[in-house]
C-alpha cells in the first residue's frame, strides 16, 4: 500500500508541476492550455509522456541557423522593398491588385516574403496532369532538382518518381530528397537504396533518434515543393502516392489543387528548401547563385510565396488568410479538407458573412479522420448562422487548400484552415494577386459546386443528438487536433 500511495504522489506532483510549466512557461493561447490540462487531469501519468512527445513549445527556440551575413542581405534586400511600397514605388502589372498593397506590405514585413510579379502559374486539380508536369520538369533537368514531401509512398507512382530521379542523378544532375519522418513513416530503407548509390542526396525532417520514440512528433513539416533547376516550382496539396491518382478505392477520385510556378517567386520556395534541407540534413547547402537563375520571365503575375511552422509564433500564414478573408467584399470562396478554426478565423469568417460578402465553405463529404470531421461539423453552426454557405464535395476526397477573393485574390498551398496549420505544421502558400488565376480559382470552385450538397441551418439544427455529444467533445480538443 505504502508503494501505491507513493506513486500515486508522485504522478500527482509531476501533473502538478507540469501544468505549472503549461500555464506559466510556455504562455499558449488559453484553448491549448485548457485542453493540456484536461489531458492531465484524466490521464494521470499517460498524459505526462504524451506533452513529453507532442506538447513542446519550439517557438522559443532558434531551430533555423542562417549565416549573419546572409540575413544582413536578406534584410537589405526586405527594407528596399517596404522603402518602394512606402514611397509607393511599386508598378503593378494589373491596376487592380493596387487595392491588396497593404496586405502585400504585410507580408513582406511579418514574413519576410517578397512580392514579384513576373510570375506565369498553371493550376492543377488533378493527380495525373500535376505528375506528368512534374515529371516532365524533371526529365528537363540540367543542374538540380529539389523535392520536399509530407507523404512519399513505395507504390506506382512513387517508384516512378524514384527511378526518374535515380537516372537524373546517375546522369550527373545535383538531386535531393526531403521527406517528413512521420508523414511518410511506412517509407521502407530500400526506397532509397539505389538513389542514394546514384549520388542522390536524402534527408528526413524530425526523424526519430529513439526507435518507436519521437520527441517531436507533433511538429511536422508538412510542405510541398519541387524546385527544378531555380527555374520550375510546384506548391499545392498533392504528396506523392497512388491515392493522389484516385487509386485508392477508400477515397475514389482525389481533387486537390497544386501549382507550377515560373518566374521570380520560384525563388523564395527555394530559400525555404535549403533552411529546411540544411535543419534535415549533416550534408549542408549552400546559397550558391546556381540556385537563383536570374533570366528574363514572361510572366505577369504577382506572387508571393509565405512560410509559417512553430519555430515562429507570428503565425503568418493564418494572419494572411484573415487578412484575406478581411479583405473580400463580394465573395468569398474556401476549399479544406479539415476546418478547424481558431477564434480569429472563426470571428473573421462571420463578420465578413455578416458584412454581405458572399462566403461559401467547401468540404470534403467523404472525411479521412472521423474525430477532425465531427470537430469541423462543430464549427459549422456559427457560419451559419451568420448567413455563411457550407457545401460537401461527393465526388471523391476534397483535399485542396485554396481561398479566393472577389476573383482578384487569392491563395494555394499546403496549410488547412485549422489550428493544426496554423501553429503546429511547417507550412507553406502561394499567394496570388489578379491577373487570370484569381478568375481561374473561381470558376474551378463555381465548376466544384455541382458534385456538392448544401447543408443548410435547418440541415444542421435538426442533427441528432448523438452527433451534437461527437462535436462537443471534439470541439474541446481542437487546439491538440
């Protein structure tokens, strides 16, 4: 007994001295730290291990170690932009984007992300044209290709990616590979094997350094970028599997939207690939002018390419899409495949509906995580109440990530609308101001709405009650989700 009695002290004293850490040290949002302490309170021990492996707050910590002399040029070079945008130096190619100059200065100041606008961009919703572009690029290859991935898979599509890039690199072209450690944790060694005795190069973010034990579990990198010769990038939604070609009968169809980008942008995706390559990997790259071909581009497109990850409590990427959702004034189109918001984006969403903007949120109808569906059924309420439209796309699995404004702005990438993305992942997005793919994102989402079914107010009042008890529960650990 006398054992018992001391374990049970001893649980009870570390719960209460971690939640003394929760509270006082890590200075979270008040949602995140309420969840943290109902999983100590009814998890006694276990929920001691589980913040060991998924509750670490690295916004505190510098994972990121940039040389000073190229973030003194980087500096430069940000001020010289902000000094035009001031000074109002900035021609814009389309008159109209002049009116979103604030939220381009505000990006460029709170994440360091530059506006060009020589950009020419091809959209994607389909797995098979966005994988034969893709592998058409690397094909082209003369210097270097660079992959970052959340999920690789050893399947159809995967091998055919694999052996491509294992030519390339026998050829003598410069390839790397970046993968998550747990997105892509059924990634067996062999996978690898003969890319790596080609001269292939690669790496994985967060691994686990303890077999079955990994201290940063919840921390992902969730990006999605190719990066051919300096010259060719691709953002979106779309990892690489067969599911992404709609063979997987589990899911059928897979509609997702994904980005070719050439011209200047295709830059910044590069400078986030090598900080993340050089975090993941011993073998470090450097910021050669081989990376960063200077060329005359044909493109007339404003883009600007965005980080956000939990190395960074500014939360970029979700201040943009308020500032984006601020900034409709006749419609508002969303597309995720998990909505899971936190209170400004909530608050954001209903005061534009409130406002008159015509705001319309598309869903998956076919969900691949039932506890973050019944956790987004939740929110849905709100939205409609405020005079929101919440639509569920059936034909398939809905798994893009876009938001478009008044068909003059808007928004791809790899970042959902939930808390997850917006504090927890590694992340990143386009973001697209006029010219014809602001208009083409529109009619993409317009063409959408016929494989969808509306859920109304009434829809959604008269659920059952079952299904209230699942979004409660749910609701209250969507800061962890």
């Amino acid at each position: 007994m006398d054992i018992l009695r001391t374990f049970f002290t001893l649980i009870t004293v570390s719960n209460l001295f971690l939640a003394a850490t929760v509270i006082f040290l890590e200075r979270r949002n008040v949602g995140t730290t309420w969840a943290w302490l109902m999983i100590l309170l009814f998890l006694p021990g276990l929920g001691f291990i589980l913040y060991l492996m998924v509750g670490q707050n690295l916004s505190k910590r510098k994972i990121y170690r940039v040389p000073q002399a190229q973030l003194e040029h980087m500096a430069s070079l940000i001020e010289i932009q902000k000094e035009d945008f001031k000074e109002r130096r900035i021609a814009f190619n389309d008159p109209s984007v002049s009116e979103y100059r604030d939220f381009i200065y505000m990006n460029l100041t709170g994440g360091h992300s530059f506006f060009t606008q020589d950009n020419r961009v091809v959209i994607y919703t389909e797995g098979g044209p966005k994988f034969d572009a893709l592998l058409q690029r690397i094909e082209e290859a003369q210097d270097h290709i660079h992959l970052m991935y959340y999920i690789v898979r050893d399947d159809l599509i995967g091998t055919r990616v694999m052996d491509l890039l294992t030519r390339k690199a026998k050829e003598g072209v410069e390839v790397r590979f970046l993968y998550d450690d747990i997105g892509s944790a059924g990634i067996p060694r062999r996978y690898f094997q003969e890319f790596k005795e080609a001269g292939g190069m690669v790496a994985a973010f967060f691994p686990s350094r303890i077999p079955y034990v990994n201290f940063r579990l919840n921390y992902r990198n969730h990006r999605k970028l190719a990066i051919i010769d300096g010259k060719y990038g691709f953002i979106g939604g779309f990892n690489i599997g067969d599911e992404y070609l709609g063979l997987d009968p589990r899911f059928g169809e897979w509609r997702d939207t994904h980005l070719q980008i050439h011209g200047s942008a295709v830059f910044q995706m590069q400078v986030q690939f090598i900080l993340d390559w050089n975090l993941a990997s011993e073998r470090k790259l450097k910021t050669t002018a081989r990376y960063f071909v200077q060329e005359r581009h044909e493109g007339s497109e404003g883009v600007q390419v965005l980080s956000s990850g939990p190395n960074n409590d500014r939360e970029q990427i979700k201040n943009a899409y308020i500032k984006l959702i601020h900034s409709a004034k006749e419609k508002l189109y969303l597309q995720t495949p998990y909505f899971v918001p936190d209170e400004s984006v909530l608050t954001a969403l209903k005061l534009a509906a409130l406002s008159g903007v015509d705001v319309r949120l598309m869903l998956p109808g076919k969900p691949d995580s039932l506890v973050v569906y019944w956790a987004s059924y939740s929110y849905l309420g709100d939205l409609l109440r405020a005079g929101a439209r919440c639509f569920f796309y059936e034909k398939g699995f809905l798994h893009a990530k876009t938001i478009v404004a008044d068909g003059k702005v808007g928004s791809v990438g790899t970042a959902n609308i939930d808390i997850r993305s917006f504090k927890l992942n590694f992340e990143v997005n386009a973001f697209i101001y006029g010219g014809a793919t602001a208009t083409q994102l529109t009619d993409i989402f317009e063409r959408d709405m016929a494989y969808c079914t509306e859920l109304t107010l009434d829809m959604y009042e008269r659920r059952p009650r079952t299904a209230q008890v699942k979004e409660s529960l749910t609701r209250l650990l969507s800061p962890l989700l």
